[in-house]
C-alpha cells in the first residue's frame, strides 16, 4: 500500500520533536508500509535536499540507540520532499496536489502541526482544491480550540470537506503503551469487572505531574493554562477508559460511543461544585531535581501578572448506576516534585474488621502509566515481624503488594505513542483517535469551569516548583484531594 504523508508545519517543533522521530523508529522497525513519501511542507525557502539537511541536523541532537546512523539517515531521507507554501494562498494548494498527482498514493495523510488558527483555512483550502479525496485522512493536533465554540466551528470546517471516518484527532495519551493496557487490563481480564462500580470501589484518583515547566512554549500556553492543555483532554480519556461500560467489539465506534456516554455522564457543575470541587495553582520559584527554577511568571513568553493556571486538581462525578456517588479526583500539574502519571483505584475497605488494620488500609490497584509502566495490586497480610511479637502479629495486618513491571516484562523499546498513533493513520485503524461528539462533549464540562475562573471565581493558589502543588497547604485542596498518605 502506498502513502502519502503531507506534514503540515514540516519544520515545526512538533514535526522534529515528535512526528519524524517516530516515523523514523516505524521506517527502522520495517513497520512502515514501503512505498511511502512524507513530504514537508512549511513558508520557508528549502531544496529537498536541504529539508534533509534540517532533519539531519536535528536527528544529531538525539541521544542513544534512537539516533539513526548516517546510512540508516541516507535510507530514511530518501522518503523525505519538500513543498514550500504559503497556506492562505491557493495557488500552493495547487502545487502541493501536483506533487501528490505524480504519485497518486493508495493513501494521503494530511497531518495538521500546524498552529490550530490556521486549521479552518487549511480545511477550506484543501476542499477548494480537490484535495479531499475519499483516499485522503486528515490528522489534527491539540489544541482543538479553545472552547466549546472555537472547536465546533473547527469541526464544522473538517465536515464540511472531510467524512468523520477520515478524522484522526491526535490525543496522544491514547497511543502510550500504559493506555492501551488500561484497556486490556478492563476488557481483557475478566478478574476485576465485577468490582469495577460503586458497591466495591471507594474512589479513584487519576495524576498526571510533570517536573517540567513550560519550556520553550510560555506564550502559547500562558493563553492555555492546565485546565485546556491536560484535563479537557488527556485526563478526561483516561477517565473515560476508566469509567466506560465493556464497548460490544473492539471497533473505533463501539469504543467512543462508550467512552462518550462517560463524558455525557459527567456531573454537570453548580456554583457550589465550582467553587468547592477545584483548585487551580502557578507555580513560584523552587526546586526541582535539587536545581534552582524560576517562577512560571519569570518564564520567557509568560505575561507577568498572569493568572494562568499551571495546576489543576478538581473532583468529578460521574452519574450513572455503576459510578454514582463515587468520587474521581483529577490532579495534574507542571514544575511538581517528578514526573509521574498514575491512577489509583481504591476500594471500600472490608465490611467488618476483625484483624487490626492500620487506618488507610483499604485495597488498591495502582496502574502506573509514566515513567515506569506497570500495575501494583495492595493487598494486606500477616507481617513478617510475627518471631519478635508473635501473638499481636497474628491480628495485625501489613499492607504488601504485588507488583506487576511491564517494561521488564515487555522491555522498554516498544512501539512508543506518535509511532503507534501514526501507523494507525497511515492503516487507517481510528481506535485511539477522538470523535468530534466525544471532543465536544468534553469541552462542554470543562467550560463552566474556565468560565467561572475567568470570571476570578476561587482564586489561584501560589505552590513552591519542586512540591507536590498546593493541594497539602489548602483546607479546600485538601477535601478534593486524599492525603498524600494514601497515595501510591
Ligand atoms: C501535551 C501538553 O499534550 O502533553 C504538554 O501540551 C505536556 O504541556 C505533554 O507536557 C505531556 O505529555 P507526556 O507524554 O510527556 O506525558
């Protein structure tokens, strides 16, 4: 089967960063179908060889076993072409569907890196010039809008040139092997399903932390914020994996039906909720990793009074009969003590106790997504200090686990997120990508929230880089989120 992959925003940092890196391992590991071209396009004035130079000189920078050698290079460079365009000017669409006319690929991929202002023009162009085949699948990145609004009307515009089985929305949490073992782990299993509701589980926590601050993108995500750029996305799929009911096949929409009926379940906010189920946070200046770092206000391209949040912990409700009443606390936030992503589910402690527990000691099944990858079941048994006090052993439980690693089970080379996400493009396989209806059902729940912060409803907390966020030094924080006490 052959391809064609446009790469809008060619020379963007999400193309080097990302996308060709990936396409690299999939070109390495022969998982790219042959007969593929990927063509970068982008304003600047490049020759194709000297578009390979670019790449070429980004791949330098990359560390390790994933830096190609210069052969391995030579072979993959010979799949790159340029196209230079300006993407309001139709003539270049013109162009760019004479250089995919030469081929006539079995496929062509449009993928959109590109700043999400100018996704409409680029849908509109492309529909003016023919270019909307039924052979073509359009790719679209985060952010897709900024609101309710701006993502309908950027959904209107795919629409109107595009069929919705040829929309693949990029949530790239989906493409990460932890995700999709989430999956399995629920679909696969039929172990847990029977306590998978409200009569076992007490509540469940979803954190994504990053050490991190915002890097080089102070002023695209100081018009972001936490709310719009992690929870109205990432965290709300992982919820929907969560939550959703066993989907009847594995089939693209058999899936998001399901996963939409979570987001249509949602408990819709109330100004009590709003103020009481949410905290936002901006980190000051700390320590991170035992270095210095400054305050996100001190960030290159942040504004110094912003009131963009860089933390966000709120507490969600889903009502239906398997979740009413159970709790789901979101936490995410940047510049925190490590990276680490993880989902803790915590179930009701045993009806009645007859050995002495310690207090928190309830089961949990902690599903670690990033850095490491892997499930850790905690359970309680006899401890193992019975030889010095043998008779108050015999009633008294310790909390042990049992530890399930998946990068030593499976190893740490496998097929990473924007690969896996890429060749499902290129097969056509729409499993890990977003509907529009579940996209917008997302922003719909998030809205009233953006609002009522814009509106300065409950205020930004201040919270040292390097801590766990604000949460511990907050009486309302602290009834959204458990104590740290009961985490993993
Ligand atoms: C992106 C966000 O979608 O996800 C970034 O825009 C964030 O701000 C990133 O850092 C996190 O992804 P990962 O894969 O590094 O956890």
């Amino acid at each position: 089967m052959s391809f064609d992959l446009v790469l809008f925003g060619g020379t963007g940092d999400l193309a080097w960063r990302k996308l060709m890196p990936a396409l690299f391992q999939a070109f390495r590991h022969g998982s790219l179908p042959a007969g593929g071209r990927i063509l970068g396009v982008a304003r600047d004035a490049l020759s194709d060889a000297q578009y390979r130079d670019f790449i070429r000189a980004r791949f330098e920078q990359v560390e390790g076993a994933k830096r190609p050698s210069a052969e391995e290079f030579d072979r993959f460079a010979a799949l790159l072409t340029y196209v230079r365009m300006d993407l309001s000017q139709p003539a270049d669409y013109t162009r760019l569907g004479q250089a995919l006319a030469q081929r006539q690929a079995d496929t062509v991929v449009m993928y959109l890196a590109t700043a999400p202002a100018l996704f409409t023009t680029v849908c509109e162009q492309l529909g003016a010039a023919g270019l909307n085949t039924p052979h073509t699948r359009l790719v679209l990145e985060k952010p897709l809008g900024h609101d309710l609004a701006s993502n309908r009307a950027i959904n209107d515009a795919v629409r109107r040139v595009l069929s919705e089985r040829q929309v693949f929305r990029i949530d790239h949490y989906l493409g990460k092997p932890a995700v999709q073992n989430l999956f399995a782990l629920r679909f696969g299993n039929a172990l847990f399903e029977p306590l998978w509701r409200r009569e076992h589980i007490d509540h469940i926590q979803i954190t994504i932390a990053e050490d991190l601050g915002v890097e080089k993108r102070g002023a695209f995500y100081d018009s972001t914020g936490a709310l719009r750029d992690m929870v109205q996305n990432h965290a709300l799929q992982l919820l929907c994996a969560l939550a959703m009911e066993p989907p009847i096949n594995a089939h693209a929409d058999a899936i998001r039906d399901e996963k939409l009926k979570v987001l249509r379940s949602l408990q819709p906010w109330t100004p009590q909720t709003l103020e009481q189920h949410a905290v936002r946070g901006q980190y000051a200046a700390g320590r991170v990793g035992g270095e210095a770092v400054a305050g996100y206000l001190q960030e290159p391209g942040v504004s110094p009074e912003s009131t963009t949040e860089t933390f966000v912990a709120l507490r969600a409700e889903i009502a239906n009969w398997r979740w009413a009443g159970v709790p789901f606390y979101i936490r995410t936030g940047k510049r925190l003590a490590a990276r680490d992503a993880h989902i803790v589910v915590n179930f009701r402690p045993a009806p009645h106790a007859i050995f002495d527990t310690p207090m928190d000691a309830a089961n949990r099944l902690v599903i670690h997504l990033q850095p490491r990858d892997g499930l850790a079941l905690h359970l309680l048994a006899q401890g193992q200090d019975n030889r010095q006090t043998p008779r108050a052993a015999a009633h008294t439980l310790t909390p042990v686990q049992l530890d399930l690693d998946f990068d030593k089970r499976f190893g740490t080379e496998r097929v990473g997120a924007y690969e896996r996400l890429l060749l499902d493009v290129i097969d056509g396989r729409l499993n890990l990508f977003v509907r529009s209806d579940e996209q917008e059902e997302a922003w719909r729940w998030v809205e009233p929230l953006l609002h009522h912060w814009q509106g300065h409803g409950r205020g930004l907390q201040p919270y040292a880089a390097g801590s766990w966020g604000p949460i511990s030094d907050d009486p309302l924080a602290r009834s959204i989120e458990p104590p740290h006490t009961r985490r993993a």
